[in-house]
C-alpha cells in the first residue's frame, strides 16, 4: 500500500502556515478540507503542492498557477512523475525542465537560449518520500541523508551538503547525489569543487546526459571553453536530440571562432524545435533517477 499523508504532516513538510496551505490547496486544484473528513494525500500530491508553494512565493497569481498546472498535467505522459522535472518561476514566466529541453507549460513554447552565458544548471531531482519519523543521524540510511538533504537546500546549503556526502559516504555510487551536491557547490561560485562532483557523477555513470551537461556549464563558468565544448559534444553524441546542447555548444564555437560548427549547430537546434509540441517531446529520463533542480 502507497503512503499517505495527514493535512498536519504536508503542512510540516513545506513549512507553511494553515492559511498558505490552503492557498496551495487552492493552486494545485485540490478541495479545501472539511471538518469530519481528513484529507490523505499521496507522494505524488505532495510534490504537486510543493511545486504549487513555490510558485505561489515567487509572486505568482494563484489563477495563474491553477493553469500551468492544469496545462502541465495534459502535457505529461500517464506514468510521468513530477520529481523527474525542474519547475520554477523565470521573472514573468514559469518554465519546466525534462532534462532535454525547457518550455512554458501554459503556451508550450519551447525555450532556447543562444547567449554564450548561461543559467543554472537544472539539477536531478531525487525527491522520495519524506520520512515520517525521527531518525537518530548515526542510523540513517543514504537514502535517508539524500531526503534529509533536500529538505535543507533551500534553507541550509552548507548542512545539505554535508548530508549528500554522509549520503556518499555510505553509498559512493549514488548519482544524484554526486549530481546534487555539485549543484550546491556550482551555486556557490566554487567551481573545481562541482567539476569534481559532476566528474564523479560520470565515472560512476558514463551516459547520464545530465552528469555531462553539468559539467559543460560549470567549464564555461570556469572558462574553460574547449572543455566545455568536449563535454557538450559528448552529451548530443548520447542524447542527439537534446536541443539546448546544441545551442550551447553553437555559442561556444562561435565564441572560439569556429563558425561552420557554431552555423551546424544552431541550424541542429532549430530543427529540433520547429514544429514541435511539450506532449511529444516529454519523456521519462532513464538511468540515475531524480529535476530538478532545485520539484
């Protein structure tokens, strides 16, 4: 049987008060509670209340949220999960990442940026089931330290990073982790730390587009264009239909002044998003599994 949660135990988890609550109750589409008839709520509610909270405290109208996700919900596939997307507030527009490709859930625009200077990178989500106990730190599983470190990102960095590595430190295989923690650390301007991580990430698993992709935005930051470079050709070499890739990669060769690559890749890119649609291009990322960055 799934677990459940109580009113009282989402209202602890997202950290918010009874009347903000409710207004994520109101956001994500969910009936306002009734007296004599408790609510339950699934991990999947949990996380569609998360990202509905998030939303809301970047100033977005509870109207308007109600309808990105109402559109973001016909757009995914049956067996989608939200913890596998990053969703989050850009200025005026909210944009949803799959791990391939960024688009607005209420127009289906799709995204492309062809500015050498990047953004964040987007993160693995790796967001389980919260646990519902207290656990002493010593008997923690990694899985545990991982859920642990999530919770605290947010407000805490320093303290999540130190539970990815106790995570690590009793699992050394774990991706996301890997991937996580040099998000926090790429955040935080300290690059050869995240390279360090993102690196790890792909030892322990050569294909997992993201580990590469990470690590071609943390080597521009650092200006290392030529690594960057190498590290983008390996993602569209696994993942030929990853669009952003190519633009990235287009605006590094220009930058290096090689501009029959810099013309194939923009050309690549712009293929690969005219005509078409969020429903055909989503999918569930397969490997290491989560987003996100920082649902």
């Amino acid at each position: 049987m799934s677990t459940t949660y109580t009113s009282q135990e989402v209202v602890r988890i997202l950290k918010v008060s009874d009347a903000q609550f409710r207004g994520c109750l109101r956001a994500a589409v969910f009936p306002a509670p009734t007296k004599g008839r408790p609510q339950r709520f699934t991990f999947q509610d949990l996380l569609l209340l998360q990202t509905a909270k998030r939303l809301c405290d970047a100033k977005i109208p509870i109207a308007r949220v109600r309808r990105i996700l109402g559109s973001l919900k016909r757009q995914l596939p049956e067996d989608a999960a939200l913890s596998r997307l990053k969703i989050y507030a850009d200025g005026r527009r909210v944009v949803v990442w799959d791990g391939q490709a960024r688009w607005q859930p209420d127009s289906g625009q799709f995204l492309i940026n062809f500015e050498p200077t990047l953004p964040d990178p987007p993160s693995v989500r790796v967001l389980k089931p919260p646990v519902k106990r207290p656990v002493h730190a010593a008997s923690r599983t990694a899985d545990q330290w991982i859920v642990a470190a999530i919770e605290l990102q947010a407000d805490s960095p320093e303290e999540a990073r130190r539970a990815y590595q106790e995570a690590l430190r009793l699992e050394p295989g774990l991706v996301e982790a890997h991937l996580n923690l040099g998000l926090l650390y790429h955040r935080d301007g300290q690059f050869p730390d995240a390279e360090r991580c993102y690196r790890k990430a792909i030892e322990y698993a050569p294909e997992e587009v993201l580990g590469h992709f990470n690590l071609a935005v943390v080597l521009t930051d650092a200006g290392d264009r030529r690594g960057a470079i190498d590290a983008y050709e390996r993602v569209v070499t696994l993942a030929p239909s990853f669009a952003e890739a190519h633009c990235h990669l287009a605006a590094l060769y220009e930058a290096e002044g090689q501009k029959a690559q810099a013309i194939q890749h923009y050309a690549a890119a712009k293929r690969l998003l005219r005509g078409k649609r969020p429903q055909k291009r989503l999918g569930i990322r397969r490997g290491a599994s989560p987003p996100h960055t920082s649902a």
